[in-house]
C-alpha cells in the first residue's frame, strides 16, 4: 500500500495481493485447526484489497478523474472552501485598535464635509506586530482608506492632491507627541512594539521608536506582501453577510461591505457586485488549478467537466455583470466615489512620499528609496484598484490559452498587477503561467491544436472563450460609460486601450479554435 501511494504503481498491489493470498491459502488448508491462523489470513487478504482500493482512489485524485489540491497547497495559495475568499472577514479590530475602527466609522461623512485631514492627526501609535493574519486585513483595508481619503479627499480637483502622507499615516504617532514633546526629548530604551533598542521618545510610560517601523500603513502592507494602496483586497476582505450563510456562493443581495470611503450605495454596489463574482468561481478555482494534471494523461472525461463548470461561471459572470448598471449610478460614482479611486503614481513620477518610513528598512511593494532635498525618503508609485488585481482572469486566460502579446498594453498590465495580489494568489497565478506555458505542457489551446482533446472539448473550449470574449465586451461598456460620467478622472483613454486589447486576444483564440485541428 504505501509502495502503491508512494509511486503511484499498481503493480506493488498486484504482488502484495498475490502474496497475501497465496499466504492465506497455505495457512487455511495446512492448519485449519488454528482459528488464530485463519484470522490472519483473512486480514491479510482484506489488507492486499484495502491497498488496492486505497490506490484506486489515490490514482482518481492524481492521475485521472477529479483533480484536487492538497491542503498544504491549499494554504500555501490562501485558498478556502470559497476560493479566493476568505471564510469570513475580520469586522472589527480588537479593542486595542479602537481609534482606528471609530474613525473608519466616521469616515464618508468626513469625506464629504472634507474634515478628515484634521482628523486623521489624532491617529495613536498602534503595534501591528500583535495583530492576526484576519487583523492585519482589516487594518490594511482601513488604512489604505484612511490614505486615499488623506490625499484625495480635501475638495482639491483632480491632480493637485498632496504627495506625502505624513506620519500619523504612514508611521501613526501620538498628535500629543509632535506638539507636547521636541523631538529632541529623547531617551535610551527599548520600543514597547518592534523591540529593537536604541534612543526613543516615550509618552506615559510607553516608548516607540522615532519611527517605529512595526505601525502604520507601510507596515501593515510590507508585512501582507502588498502595496500601501487600496486594491483588488476591497474585493476579497471587506464584506459581510447581511444574514446567515452557510458556504458557497452567494448574491450581491446577500452581502454589504464593513466599511466605505464615501458611503455612497455606488462604492458599495460596486464591490458587492465583484465580490459576489469571486464567490461563484470559488468551489472551481482548484480543479481549474489542477486540470494540467488530467492534460498530462489526456482524461478528456476530466477536462470536459472542468470546462464545463467553467462555462457555468462565465456564463453567470455575463448575467452578473448587469447588476453594476442597476447598484451603481454612474454620476453618482465618479462624483462620491470617484476622486477616491486614484493611486500615487503620476506623470512625473514623484510618487507618494511615506514621510517617517525608514529607508533602510523592509519596502513593501511599489515603495522605493529616492534621495531628495538632501535625504534619502520612500515613496511608492502604486498603481489605483482596477479589475487587473483580480487573480482569476489570470487563472482563466492562462489554462484556456489566451495570449496577450507582450509588445501590447494588456501583458506588461498584467505583469505588473500581480504585485497588487494577496501573497498566496500571487504565488498561484505565477504557478499556473508556469504549469500552462508551452515549456511545461502548455494551454488547452495548445492542447486542442495537438489533437489531443475530443470533439466535445474542442466545443467545451470555445464556447468558454466565447462567454469570455461576451463578459469583458460588457466590461468594456460599463467602463466606457462609467469613464464618460468623469473625464477630468484618471486616464480613461489607456484602460479603454487595454480592455479593447484584452477582447481582441480572446477573439483571435476563439477564431483559432474554429478552423479544424485533426480532433475528433
């Protein structure tokens, strides 16, 4: 049995099983008189049919039938029962962190009386170091709103935001200790939150380094993997049901986001719509992940089902598409929601300055050290949350063969994109670009044109590239329109280029496939 598991052979169940017989038979006719004997033999037989059925079932889950992911693979991705989702998302921090949690609680109606900067300077020095993984989520999720509000949310128009988040922000302090305390009051001890030693500040018994680098933002996302920007995340660890769920996919009805920059229902349609597409792919994601293994034994049986699951989501992706026009009015969005949906990088490439940030310390990603005005500071060119963080359109383009040319807008995008993804999807879409390039096997494209796939799949495949093909032309309408209600906004004339390049690559797959490939 374990030879069996190990090498995933049969024949070692074979011989195991002919001995254990043969063994029986010996036993059962030389020595009846020992009931002890027969028992042995009986067990022996049962154990060489156990490891047989114990391969069986092994063989079904590696070699053909329904592919899974281990559980270690399954952790190392950050993959539950729901996918890309989490099971549930943290609502609240711990009441150590509740100056963060009141203010976020305040935040939309901070935004429109433009009142947040004057608040934002009483965050605490808060410890991050302490925080769960569920913890840190949350606390990213706010933060990077409590950021995008900072720099966005001061009335200004579009493009005359400031270019520094200061440190209440990026390294959250005490107002009390930059106007109580000179800086120059200083003693030697150790930080209550990094616990490094050296010269520090201290403020009621407590001392935190001058900055801390375990607080704030940048932490937070250096510690997550990501940039210190709101992103794809919104969509993965900012909801909550609206009533009991028991597991699966579920409505955007069925859910409500936990916290808002505006408060707009626009912001919140908006997200609930996304999020509720993320639950549907959910239950498929890891045979979606795995199907390269029934591609390597040509199981068509398999992959035929793993397209057809496809199929049913990319057909209900087609259908949930449409709510956006209901859940969000496009005015309302660019004018609540809108100025709020800007990253830090720029025509001029100054960036967003992390002012407080050691530069010689861990940089999360998009951060880099720059010398200006005398010395060296971080800042970061993050890119602004768009539809390109999402992990399973890499997943979906990669296994169905979609080739974006890299001499084209949508590849080095999507390259780029893949820093905005949670480390363990990360780690996934850059194993399946790997596991589907032609060096390794290649796509189901790929795997058609060789004549490996029957009739059916060929089918299977192309409608999929045609439900594919028929969601982001919906995407691009609702973009388009959503881009003329603001066209002082961001550049709506490059991501116009980049879905229009994205749908002429899924369009020349499914004009491939259409032609005749030697499958039967």
């Amino acid at each position: 049995s374990v030879m069996a598991l190990e090498h995933e052979s049969i024949w070692p169940v074979v011989g195991a099983g002919v001995a254990a017989t043969a063994t029986t038979v010996w036993y059962l006719k030389g020595r009846r008189q020992s009931k002890v004997v027969d028992v042995l033999g009986v067990v022996a037989a049962a154990g060489a049919v156990g490891a047989f059925i114990q391969f069986r079932w092994r063989s079904s889950v590696v070699v053909r039938g329904k592919q899974r992911l281990s559980d270690a693979d399954m952790k190392k991705y950050g993959l539950t029962s729901r996918g890309l989702l989490p099971e549930t998302c943290c609502e609240s921090l711990p009441p150590s962190h509740d100056a963060w949690e009141e203010l976020s609680a305040k935040l939309p109606a901070l935004n429109r009386s433009n009142e947040f900067r004057p608040a934002m300077n009483f965050l605490p020095v808060l410890p991050v170091s302490q925080l769960s993984e569920g913890e840190l989520r949350r606390g990213f999720i706010i933060l990077t709103q409590f950021a995008t509000s900072y720099l966005n949310g001061g009335g200004e128009p579009w493009g005359t935001v400031p270019r520094v988040l200061p440190p209440p922000l990026a390294v959250p302090l005490y107002l009390a200790l930059l106007v109580l305390l000179p800086w120059d009051t200083f003693y030697f001890g150790q930080c209550k939150h990094c616990f490094t030693s050296g010269k520090y500040m201290g403020l009621h018994g407590t001392s935190v380094c001058r900055p801390c680098p375990r607080s704030g933002l940048h932490s937070i996302a250096a510690e997550l993997g990501l940039p210190p920007v709101m992103t794809g995340t919104l969509d993965l660890w900012n909801f909550k049901f609206v009533k009991p769920n028991k597991g699966g996919p579920f409505a955007s009805r069925d859910i409500t986001c936990i916290s808002t920059v505006s408060g707009e229902e626009a912001e919140n349609g908006l997200h609930r719509v996304v999020t509720a597409m993320q639950s549907v792919v959910g239950p498929i994601i890891p045979e979606l992940v795995e199907v390269h293994r029934a591609m390597a034994v040509e199981d068509n049986r398999e992959v035929e089902r793993v397209l057809r699951n496809l199929l049913k989501v990319l057909t209900q992706y087609v259908e949930m598409v449409k709510d956006i026009w209901a859940l969000v009015d496009p005015v309302g969005f660019y004018e609540g929601y809108g100025p709020f949906m800007c990253g830090y990088d720029d025509q001029a490439q100054l960036g967003v300055e992390f002012r407080g940030v050691r530069p010689d310390g861990p940089l999360a990603p998009t951060c880099r050290v720059v010398h200006r005005d005398g010395k060296d500071v971080v800042i970061s060119l993050a890119k602004a949350y768009n539809a390109g963080q999402t992990t399973q359109f890499v997943l979906f383009d990669a296994i169905l063969g979609v080739h974006h040319s890299p001499d084209g807008l949508t590849k080095p995008f999507k390259t780029e994109m893949l820093d905005y993804m949670p480390r363990g999807h990360r780690l996934l879409a850059q194993d399946v670009l790997s596991n589907y390039s032609p060096e390794n096997g290649g796509s189901l494209a790929q795997y058609i044109e060789a004549g490996k796939g029957t009739g059916a799949l060929r089918d299977l495949h192309t409608r999929c590239l045609q439900k594919l093909v028929a969601f982001r032309q919906s995407h691009f309408r609702v973009a388009d329109k959503y881009l003329e209600a603001h066209p002082e906004g961001p550049d709506g004339g490059t991501f116009r280029d980049m879905l229009r390049d994205a749908i002429a690559a899924t369009k020349a797959i499914v004009v491939r496939q259409a032609g005749p490939v030697g499958c039967q």
